[in-house]
C-alpha cells in the first residue's frame, strides 16, 4: 500500500521527441533544452537560456505554481516573470479635472467640462514650455477656484 506524500505531484516537461527542439518566437527561433525545462519546473537544479527559462516558467505558471516558486526554479526574479507574464492589474478610471479627463471627452466627442478645460490649458502651458506632457502640473482645487 502506498501513502500519500507531502511533495506535489510532477509537473509533465514539454512533450517532444527530441531532448532539443527549436520553436518559433517573434524574436526569431529559440533553441530549447527540454531535459533541462523539465528539470528546472520539478525543483531540480539546471542552468537555463533566457528562452528555456521563459518556457520552463510559462510552463510552471500554467500548472499553478506560486510565482516566487516559478522564479525560484527558473532562476529568474519575479519582476522578470511580471514582465515575461503580465497579471491583469485593474486600470484607474479616468476623472474630470485632469487632461486624461479632457480627452475622454474629445474621444467621446462631447464638450469638455469647466474643470477638464482647465487641466488641459495648464498641461498644455507645461508642454508648450518642455515639449513633453510628463511632469506636467496636475491642477488643483485652490487653481480650479482661482480659475473659476
Ligand atoms: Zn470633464
């Protein structure tokens, strides 16, 4: 009789006929190790290309490995594996009083608010001086009533 253990259960490698095999990337073809792939996703240590590592992590990640474990095993840090493997992060809604605010009103195609008219023409003041929305004021409310 066999007792159950307290390690997880395997995680199956990539199923190919070759211990190499090449796949297609939008950077060009990558050349895979799968014994190495595999071996890296089950916890045992072997040393990884930059695309068996993106494979062996995608992998890991699709049979639900926490991801600090997957960047553990890989051999890469978490902030890699964000950047390999985006989580879907909630977008902040767009309000008025902000230049964001004015263009939705443009995409929109309506008038654009008091507050929002105001957020544009103290961004546009800001890139007409640096050439760059970035780091432009964003207005306030002592602005908004001086403004109004
Ligand atoms: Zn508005």
């Amino acid at each position: 009789m066999t007792t159950p253990t307290d390690t997880p259960a395997r995680i199956p490698g990539m199923r190919a006929a070759a211990p190499t095999v090449f796949v297609a990337t939008p950077k060009g073809l990558a050349i895979i190790d799968t014994v190495a792939v595999d071996r890296a996703i089950n916890g045992a240590p072997a040393a990884l290309t930059s695309d068996e590592a993106r494979m062996a992590a995608h992998l890991a990640l699709t049979h639900g490995l926490a991801r600090d474990v997957v960047a553990a095993r890989v051999g890469v840090c978490e902030r890699t594996l964000d950047r390999w493997f985006p989580t879907e992060k909630p977008r902040t809604p767009v309000v008025c009083g902000t230049r964001q605010g004015y263009d939705r009103h443009k995409r929109r195609k309506e008038d654009a608010c008091g507050r929002c008219k105001a957020a544009y023409a103290l961004a546009y003041r800001h890139y007409r001086t640096h050439g760059t929305y970035v780091g432009a004021p964003a207005l306030t409310d002592t602005e908004w009533e001086t403004a109004a």
